[in-house]
C-alpha cells in the first residue's frame, strides 16, 4: 500500500498547483458566502475599484504555485496584499489561507534563523496594520478574528520552524549512521588490512627460517654425501624434519583463512624456543641458549613475538653468516621480557666453511640479490606493534646483535 500511494502521488509543481488553486477558490468563495447574508457589515464589497477585493483575494492564492522556489516572494506578496485589502476595509473571510501557507512555507524552507526573523518582523506588520484597520470595525465582538488571524499566523511559522526541525534532524541522524557505516567499513577494512600483514610477516618468518635451514642442510649433504655418507643421511633427515615443521606453521597460519578450525595449530611462543635452538644446531650454529627454565607466564602476543624475532635472527645469521657462535639470552622481567642474540660473524675452519660458502651459494640461489633487509624491518615492527623497544646492529670486535625488549602489558590489544 505505501509503494502504491508513491506510486501515485503527483510531482511537486502539480501539487502546489492544485493547492493554489483550491486556495484561491477558497478565499475567493468562502469570502463571497460569508458576506452575502450581511450586506450591511460590509464596508466596501468586492468588486469596487474596479475588482480590487477580488483581484487581492487571487493574487494571495495564485501565488502560492512558486511558493517552493521563492518563499520569500511568496510570504512578501500575501503579507502586501493582505494588508492592502484589509486597509481598504474590504469584508472579512477567509482571505488570509493563502498568506499562513506562505508563512508555514517560508519556516519550513528556511534556514531556521533568518526565516525566523523574517516570519516574525512580518506577523509584526500584519498585526499593526489589521489592528489599525480594525479600529472601527462594527460590530466590536468582530475585533476577535483580527486576534484569530495573529494567533494562526504565529502557529503557521511555528509550525513550519517544527517540520524543518524534525528534517534536519533526520537528516543529521542520517549522516551519523553512514558517518557510522563508513566508520565501520574503515575499520574493518583496516583490520584487514592488519591481518594480512600479520600473515605475510609470519610466513617471511616461517619460509625463511626453513629455506635457510634446508640451505645449510643442503649445502652440507652435497660437501659429504661421497666422503661420510652417515652424516649425509643425517642431514636429509634434518631437512625432513625441518620441511615438515614448516608446512605445519603454515597451516597453522594460513588456517585463519578457512572457516573450519580442523588443522589449526597454536602459534609459536616460549615453548618451542628449545626446539627452534635445536633446529639451528642441526643446521651448524653453536647456540648457547640462557634463559630462566621453565620461562613465567607471559602473554600470547608477547610469547609470539618473542620466538619470531629469535627465529628471525637465527635465520639471519644462517643465511649472511654460516656456521658460527651464537649466543641467546632470554631475561624475564616484572614487567618486560628482552631477548638478545649475538653472534660472532663468519669463520672459516676446513669442512665447516666449505659447508657454509655451499650455504651461501644455495641461499643467493633462492634469495636472489636482495639485501633490504626486510627480516629487521618485520622485527622492529613486531616490537613496536607492542610497544617495546629493538635495536640491532654490528658489535665493535666483530659480529652483530639485535636486541628486543618487550612489555609484558602491551599498549593496544594484539593477536598474532
């Protein structure tokens, strides 16, 4: 039914129209039926000076069509012909209809302030002028209608102010809730845009510490593979190993992406911090791990960041150093945990660096020439995501040191 009213409902120059029209009969017929009983009460009647009462009560009507496109005009020309009727004493009727819908009008297009003020100053003039011209109005009970006329005035401006109210207060609640939705829209395309480089920085770190490993791994198989076939076969196991851990991390990560949680795995934390320093032991680094043990409880997010930024440097030093010293330490505070891992840089002792410079060769295979250096990127990131502090960099005698300290009470609330 309300599709079916729009359906029908006619266009807004046809409507004021048809009301200028029905208003101008109105005033027209409404003053001629009221009057021709008590021609005595009328002082001047219509068609004197040459059909001037009539001709007032069709301009205050007709004008109403472009009451919409210039209520200004509109209110100026029923207020001046109003007025001029009623100072000429023509009869009394409803010859003021078309002057309250030019003031309900000229509020309710307004701006609320200078229409206002406008709708004001005029019902201020009308009421001077019907009050003069009602001076001697016969018989004096008929001085009430000059009343009526003011008071109806006054209601059609306010109730012209209180329809424009209500729009603009709709239209500002509006604008709020698209404000809102595009608000929300924002939001959650920026938390999209958070997870995806959340789950390119852990596959960086989970591919690159796997490639580098099996690397090394690799390296090392094809330097012994003919003189100790034992320590190849060692070695290929270790890249099984290594290959199959890093396909579970992946789909641990890339889990988060199906809708089913079958597969998923936890993500890395202090936990597996033994076995990831095992893992780089297999692949030819003397890691000395220090550490509290069993680490204190530590939130997620923390715990998370923490194993990446060691995985990182691990995978570091394996690719742009080779085989040699590395020292972890893990200290846990009230209130942050650092880790630090140094190294000592490259050495070269017989097989260990035949293996290494084969490590390097696989490694610029696979990494081609790039030497951004996005691994110390994605850890400072991950450290100010948390609202700790990194740092990395060469060591004066030799070798490099990165450095992360993280809160235990991050800023903002973080899931990785």
């Amino acid at each position: 039914m309300p599709d079916r009213v729009t359906l029908f409902r006619p266009p807004a120059w046809a409507q004021d129209v048809l009301l200028a029209v029905f208003i101008t009969v109105m005033q027209v017929q409404g003053t001629v039926v009221r009057n021709s009983g008590e021609p005595e009460a009328v002082l001047r009647p219509l068609s004197d000076l040459g059909n001037l009462g009539y001709l007032l009560l069709i301009a205050g009507g007709a004008v109403l069509v472009l009451r919409r496109r210039w209520p200004v005009a509109v209110f100026a020309v029923t207020a001046l012909a109003s007025m001029v009727y009623y100072t000429l004493d023509f009869p009394d009727g409803p010859g003021w209809l078309g002057l309250f819908v030019a003031l309900y009008t000229l509020t309710t297009r307004g701006d609320g302030r200078r229409s206002l003020v406008m709708a004001v100053v005029g019902i201020a003039a009308l009421a001077a002028v019907w009050l003069i011209a009602a001076t001697d109005i016969e018989p004096p009970a008929a001085v009430g209608w000059v009343y009526f006329r003011i008071g109806a005035a006054g209601m059609s401006a306010a109730l012209g102010e209180s329809v424009r109210s209500r729009r603009v207060i709709a239209e500002e609640a509006l604008e709020r809730a698209e404000l809102a939705e595009r608000s929300r829209e924002d939001e959650a395309r920026a938390r999209v845009d958070e997870e995806r480089l959340r789950i390119a920085r852990e596959v960086h770190d989970t591919v690159a510490h796997a490639i580098a490993i099996i690397n090394v791994q690799a390296g090392v198989t094809a330097h012994v593979l003919d003189k100790r076939p034992e320590q190849a076969r060692q070695t290929l196991e270790a890249i099984e190993q290594t290959s199959s851990r890093a396909l579970q991390e992946m789909r641990a990560i890339l889990g988060v992406l199906r809708d089913d949680n079958d597969g998923r795995l936890p993500p890395p934390g202090l936990g597996q911090v033994d076995e990831l320093t095992a893992r780089a032991r297999e692949a030819g680094l003397d890691v000395e791990l220090e550490t509290t043990s069993p680490p204190p409880p530590v939130p997620s997010a923390v715990g998370s960041a923490v194993y990446r930024i060691l995985q990182e440097s691990i995978t570091n030093v394996i690719r742009h150093v080779g085989p040699t010293r590395v020292a972890v330490a893990l200290n846990y505070g009230p209130d942050a945990v650092e880790v630090r891992v140094t190294n000592d840089g490259p050495r070269a002792d017989g097989d260990t660096d035949k293996a290494a410079r084969g490590a390097d060769r696989a490694d610029a295979k696979f990494a081609g020439t790039d030497t951004r250096g996005h691994g110390i990127v994605g850890m400072r990131e991950r450290c100010q995501l948390l609202g700790g502090d990194f740092d990395a960099g060469p060591l004066p005698g030799g070798g490099f040191a990165v450095t992360a300290r993280l809160p235990l009470a991050p800023a903002a609330s973080v899931t990785v």
